[in-house]
C-alpha cells in the first residue's frame, strides 16, 4: 500500500495549528487581563486588547492596599505551603510502604485511597466535626483539611515511580542497621526530587486555586486566602476592571513562576512513573 508523500507535511501542520488555537486560547486571556489591568478606569472597562494609552503602575498599589492582599496573600501561603510539603512527606512515606508491601492488607489501602479520588466532600459533616474539635474556622484546621484531601491523590501520583528504586537499597540499610524511619529520610526520600517536586507543585496549584473550602470552612475574612480576597475586592469594585485584573494578576503570579521554576522537574517524574512496565 502506498503512502502519500503529503501525509507526514499536512499531519504536521494540522498539528501545528491546533497547537497555536490552544496556545493561544490560554494566551490570549492572559495578555488581556494583564494590559487592561495597567489602564485607567475608563480604559480598562472597555476590555479591549490594545495597550493603554497611559501606564497606570498604581493599580497594583490601590489593590494592595484596598484590597488587603497582605494578609491574604500570607494566608494562601501558609496553606499551600505548609499543606504541599505535608503532603509530599506524608504521601511519599505511605506510598513507600505500600509499593514495597506485596500483601492483600497493602493492595487494598491503596485501592481504598484510590476510591476516595472519586468521591465528593460533604461540607455539612465536615463542619460539624470539625466545630466539635475546634478546628473549624481555624487556619490549622484548613491546613489539615488540605492534608488529607490531598493525600490520595499523591499516593496515586507518587505509586508507580516507587518501582525505579531498587529494593536492595532497603535491604542493605537493614543489614547496616538502621531503623525503617531512617532509611526513608537518608535513603528513599532524597531519590525521590523528581516526584516530590511534582506532587508539591500538583498540590500547591489545587490548594492556591481553591476557593469553595475556605468559603465553607473560614468565617473570619482576616484569614481568608487570595481567592476569596479576589471575591471580596470584585463586589466592592465591580465597576472598575482595571483593579479587578490588578488583583487577578497579583494571585496568579506565584503559581506561574513555581510552576516556571519545576517544569523541568515535574515531567521528569510524571514520565518515571510513566515508563514502568
């Protein structure tokens, strides 16, 4: 059977454009909110694309002083912060014992985690358990709230990429005597950067960009995160899209220069796992 010569060209062309309209479906709206939120009132409640006409640098200042994006922004980070690197210790130690346990008891705790990936959260218990332990309202009980929403899916993530360390390296920290705690911390965890730095920033995007559990779990509006800052500051401003997009900018700032900064790290250890046969 013959193959048309123009196949490989037109494949890679279609290619091509489908990935310049994704591009520039992400693009796009990005460069929008960022140039109008430079504009001046008027300007900027025009929406359109061009550049403004003068640069108004004291939209960032004005929100974050009317916006109170201090505060706010020290709330998201101690909730993504502290909740990812929670997660990426405590799903990277169960994990590691779960992939090197063969027994029933290990297979089905970890298909017990799985499951929990599919099922919704139901804030009116949550609520009222944690108002009985005194955590509801409370930035620990957010923090701990993350933790374990969190978890499964980083045992997910974090499961197959345990099949490229060798088994032997247990085994000659137990004949070297170190005890299991050990082992983990000097041998297992420091093999592990690839993975770790995935399920860290996975996590912190989804805890950064998370917006119904604060609303349903804090009450006080001075430890609210960005997101619910953002909803604050829109109800109050809804008139002038130029401070809007300002605040807009300013929350998405962090998860795109983290995520800049591990990309490289992060498809590693999506492709490590990948691979395993």
């Amino acid at each position: 059977m013959k193959t048309n010569r123009f196949t490989g060209p037109v494949q890679a062309a279609l290619r091509q454009i489908l990935a310049l309209v994704l591009s520039a479906a992400v693009i796009v709206p990005m460069y929008m909110v960022l140039v109008n939120s430079f504009k001046s009132r008027r300007e900027g409640n025009l929406m359109r694309m061009t550049l403004p006409l003068e640069w108004h640098v004291e939209n960032y200042a004005t929100v974050i002083e009317q916006g109170k994006l201090a505060s706010s922004f020290f709330n998201s980070c101690l909730y993504a912060f502290a909740g990812s690197g929670g997660v990426v210790f405590i799903a990277a130690l169960g994990t590691w014992v779960l992939a090197r346990r063969t027994d029933r008891m290990a297979k089905g705790i970890y298909l017990f985690l799985i499951v929990g990936l599919f099922l919704p959260v139901n804030f009116v218990t949550l609520i009222k358990i944690m108002s009985a332990i005194g955590l509801y309202g409370t930035r620990v009980g957010m923090i701990l709230y993350y933790l374990g929403d969190n978890a499964a899916f980083s045992v997910f993530v974090s499961y197959f990429y345990f099949g490229n360390i060798p088994r032997e390296l247990d085994e000659a920290a137990v004949i070297d005597g170190v005890g299991p705690f050990r082992t983990f911390v000097s041998v297992i965890f420091p093999l592990l950067k690839p993975i770790c730095v995935t399920v860290f920033v996975l996590t912190f995007i989804v805890i950064w960009s998370d917006f119904t559990t604060p609303l349903y779990l804090i009450n006080k509006t001075s430890q609210w995160p960005m997101n619910l800052a953002i909803y604050n500051f829109f109800g109050r401003y809804s008139q002038q899209w130029n401070l809007v997009f300002a605040d807009i900018v300013l929350t998405a700032l962090p998860v795109f220069f983290i995520y800049l900064i591990c990309q490289k790290q992060i498809v590693s250890g999506l492709t490590s796992g990948a691979v395993k046969g």
